[in-house]
C-alpha cells in the first residue's frame, strides 16, 4: 500500500489488547518508513483497564484478586491520559495517520475524533458533546466516549473508544480518565443500537468525510 487521498479499513473483530497494541505499534512504523498508507483499525476488546502516560494505579477501586476473577487485563501504554475500560460492546478505533496531511494539527485531529463520535450519536438519535478541557464526548453529565492519542514522527497510534453496551460495573472498578464521573452506553439511551461492526464502518466513514479521504476497505496481507 502507497500513501494516497485513501484510507484503509480494517476491522480486527474482538480481539486481545495486548495483541492488537504489538500490532499498532509495528503498524506505526511501517507508516513512518513509508510502507504502507494511512489505516483505520477498529476492535472490540477482551476486558481490558489502560493507563496512559499521565494515569495512576490509584485510580484503580478493586484488588488484583477481583481483576483476576472478572478475567480483566492491565496494561500500562503510551497513550496521553489516564485510566480507561475496554470491553465487549464497546467500539475502537485506532488511527494509523500522518498528520502531515492533516496540516500536522493535532488539536484538528482530536477533535474530528469526538466529531465523527458526536455525529455517529446523533445519526442513532443521541445527543452527544464536548466538555472543555476534557477530550471525549458525553451525552449530559456522562461520558459516552473517551479520546486518548499518541502521535511519534507526525504518525498517530491509539485512538476513540466507544460505549454501545458495555459492563459498567467494570467501569465501576475504576475513576475512568482518573475522574468522579459516570459512564454511560448508547444501548442506555436508545432502544435498538446497531452491531460494533456496524458502528465501526459508521464512525469510520465520517472520519473519511471529515479529513476529505475516501475510507477503503483493506485485509489483513495488505498492511502486515
């Protein structure tokens, strides 16, 4: 794959964190030598709680044993942030993009990330929206969706996180992003929510709408 006005779209299905993390990250490089093209990867993840480069295992409200039972990974990453969940129900898309063709504006960046989320929502009849000086979206005092990036060389990796129905008593275990809040599922406020898949090629067409690139689909031989 070259670079060009396209990109590619690959959906991973669930899978583990740790595995799909070794895969961003030699992604990452392939797209910093130039070998292959801008990507989109989007993922349903086994339980999983990540803390960023700014989080604190203080965060965490429950004991290793309890982790251990509810099957729940910890992995410390390189994403700005602190503590998030990922599980089933929930979508997430990682970027593999080089922000010299977004004008290296990574403020632009995020945001067309909460914007392909906000208009996502309100395309399942959702209102969601932006909090000033906390990335993500909420949909009024609950955050629906939650942003955490890392950007080496002008090329992102991690991405958005998307609540369509999750376990929030596993987001009960935690201060999500390191905060008193609560966590809200699309499934909450709408009657019928579209599969993961389903809102994975929803999410990733408005971010193609968004940047002005034509999103394709790609295999797994054709980026690895």
């Amino acid at each position: 794959m070259t670079q060009n006005s396209s990109v590619g779209y690959l959906p991973l299905g669930q899978a583990d964190y740790g595995e799909t993390l070794a895969l961003q990250r030699a992604l990452h490089a392939k797209r910093c030598a130039g070998d292959i093209g801008d990507l989109l990867l989007s993922v349903e993840h086994n339980p999983v709680f990540t803390i960023g480069r700014t989080g604190s295992r203080d965060h965490i409200l429950v004991t290793a044993e309890d982790l251990e039972r509810e099957r729940i990974q910890l992995h410390d990453i390189e994403r700005g942030g602190d503590i998030t969940y990922h599980g089933p129900g929930q979508l997430v898309i990682y970027p593999i993009l080089d922000l010299r063709g977004l004008g290296k504006d990574i403020h632009r960046f995020i945001w067309s990330l909460e914007e392909s989320i906000i208009q996502t929502l309100e395309h399942l009849g959702i209102d969601g929206a932006r909090k000033d000086g906390f990335p993500g979206v909420w949909t009024g005092s609950r955050k629906i969706a939650s942003i955490g990036v890392y950007v080496k060389n002008w090329v992102t990796y991690h991405g958005l996180a998307l609540n369509l129905c999750v376990n929030q008593e596993h987001f009960r275990m935690i201060r999500p992003c390191g905060l008193s809040i609560e966590t809200v599922s699309a499934s909450d406020l709408c009657e019928a929510v579209p599969s993961v898949p389903e809102v994975g090629t929803m999410v990733a067409h408005c971010l193609g709408r968004l940047w002005q690139r034509d999103i394709v689909s790609v295999g797994p031989k054709e980026v690895t």
